[in-house]
C-alpha cells in the first residue's frame, strides 16, 4: 500500500475509485467482497481507492473505523493508494483522526457536513483536523460557498490540505465562478473533479482539473481508465465517445441516489455481493428499479471488457 506523501502525479496517476462498502447480513465488513471490488479495479488498471460517500462512512462510528483501517490494509496491493474518510461532524472527525495517525495511509478525506456550519467555521475545522492528524487532509467540497477559496489557498500553503476534491453538481460545468475561484487559489493540479465521468471532460478542458473521481469505475474500470488517458493524450473527442456508455447507468443514479444506486449495481453486475447497506440508509426494494438498474449495469460492465457479467 502506498505510504509516501502524496504528489501531484498521484492525483493523476489513476482514476480516484470511490467505491461502496460491501458488509454481511448482520452489518460487519465483508472483507472478501470488498476485496473483490478492488480486485475488479485493479484490473482495469485503477490504482486509486477513495472510501466515502459512496461506503457511507458518514454514518460510521469510531470503532469500526479502526476496523476499517485494518481492512483496508489487508486488501490492498503494494501499488495501491487506499484514502479513507473522516467525519462528516468534527467531534467524530477528530476522534477518527486520533485512529488513523499511527497508521501508515498518507492522507484522509474530510467528508462534507451540511448542517450546522459556517465557512469560516469549516476552515477553521479542517486546520484543526490535519493539525491533529499530523499530515495533509484531501478538503472535500460539496456544496457552493462551503469554504471560501482564500481560506482553501492558505491551506494548502500552509501544508494542512494537499488536495480540494469538488463535488458541487451545476446544470452546466462550463458555468462554474466557484471552482474557478477555487482553482485560482490552490491550483488546478491540486482539485480533483469528483462527480464521476459526466462533468470530468469539461473540467479538464475549462478548468485544467488533471484528476477526477468516479462510481460507476467500479463497474467499468477499464472504460474510466480509458478516459483518463484519451484526456491525457488531449483526444477530447475518444473521451466523449467512451463517457456516452456510463450516461445510462449514470442517469440511473442521478435520478434515485448515486449511492444506493451504485450499491445495487455493483452486486446485479455480478463483481461482488455489496449487502445491506448500512443504516440510515437503506437498500432499493422496487423490482422494477433493481431492473433497470441490473440491466444498466451489466451492459457497462460488458462495454468494458472484463469480468463476467450475469443477467439481471
């Protein structure tokens, strides 16, 4: 497992995988599934494991963060980048943070919390969380105006962010005066495009951003991968061509939960049994939508090329 200090050309050296959480039936970690999971990803070449929103560690408490941790470590490969998540409340934050700076992971992410919070008060938070953590976080921007672009910039120069992963969905990705600010104050090399593959061409083109996220890459890494490098090859077009097979599966999530969807989708495709999710969140129950969803994932994971994709 990578435990060096993390650089710019990590950011870029693979697609940032943000894969669900698989657990059993009584709610523990599955450890052999998720380890499938990121089997699956390295075989598309993902090298890059962001463990958040989609995992639900909103919703995890301190011990089984550790746990986790522990996990995490045992799947991974010595080339791969495991990123675990802190929060979303500072009080949780910091106790987590307490676990994970003896061990050996490089940086954590600070998930976003929506309520109570105030800009100020965030940047505050996330000085105080790398302090206490000893290392540079990754600041974890979902929402507009939840810090101010100046207090990210002093961050970062200060050594207590290393990178702004920017999660904030706009209608058109091209109109976008806060990324720009953000951009402007930390550097494009330093923001990752976290939203998945359908913003993350125009925020190569339009705002430099040189790293991005994804779900549905759990599925179809090998197709994800493929547009990172048509991005790095600056073939902007073979990178639109190959996102068009994700927007099925991609509008799927956007119109009943990125999360749950994905959840779903992991296990219809057949790469790994992903399980209950954790409260207080809960598993898609409507056959017709587990169809949908079923049929959308099995076609992108035989779009990309690997794996063996069952019927849903």
């Amino acid at each position: 497992m990578k435990t060096t200090a993390v650089t710019v050309e990590d950011l870029r050296r693979s697609v940032l995988a943000v894969p669900p959480l698989a657990r059993r039936a009584d709610l523990a970690l599955d450890e052999d599934h998720n380890a499938r999971i990121v089997g699956h990803l390295r075989a598309g070449g993902v090298s890059s494991f962001m463990y958040g929103g989609n995992a639900n560690l909103y919703h995890m408490g301190v011990t089984e963060f550790g746990q986790l941790l522990d996990t995490l470590q045992r799947i991974a490969a010595p080339e791969d980048w495991m990123i675990p998540s802190v929060g979303s409340d500072f009080g949780k934050a910091m106790d987590q943070v307490a676990l994970a700076k003896d061990q050996p992971f490089p940086t954590v992410m600070v998930l976003p919390h929506r309520f109570p919070v105030t800009t100020k008060g965030i940047a505050t938070g996330l000085r105080r969380l790398a302090d206490a953590y000893g290392k540079p976080i990754i600041a974890y921007v979902k929402d507009h105006d939840y810090v101010d672009a100046a207090d990210l910039g002093r961050l970062l120069h200060d050594g207590a962010v290393v990178a702004v992963k920017y999660g904030t969905v706009r209608e058109n990705p091209a109109d976008d005066a806060y990324l720009g600010a953000i951009v402007d104050a930390v550097g494009a090399d330093r923001v990752i495009s976290g939203i998945g593959e359908r913003p993350a061409i125009t925020h190569w083109t339009r705002f430099g951003l040189r790293a991005f996220t994804s779900g549905a890459v759990c599925i179809a890494p090998a197709l994800s991968t493929a547009i990172l490098r048509a991005l790095q090859a600056g073939d902007i077009a073979t990178a639109g061509t190959i996102r068009s097979q994700f927007l099925p599966f991609e509008d799927l999530r956007d119109a009943h939960s990125p999360l749950r969807v994905l959840h779903e989708g992991v296990r219809l495709a057949g790469i790994a049994e992903t399980g209950p999710m954790q409260p207080l969140l809960s598993n898609i129950d409507d056959e017709r939508l587990l169809g949908e969803i079923g049929r959308a994932a099995v076609a992108l994971l035989a779009a990309n090329g690997t794996g063996t994709a069952k019927a849903a």
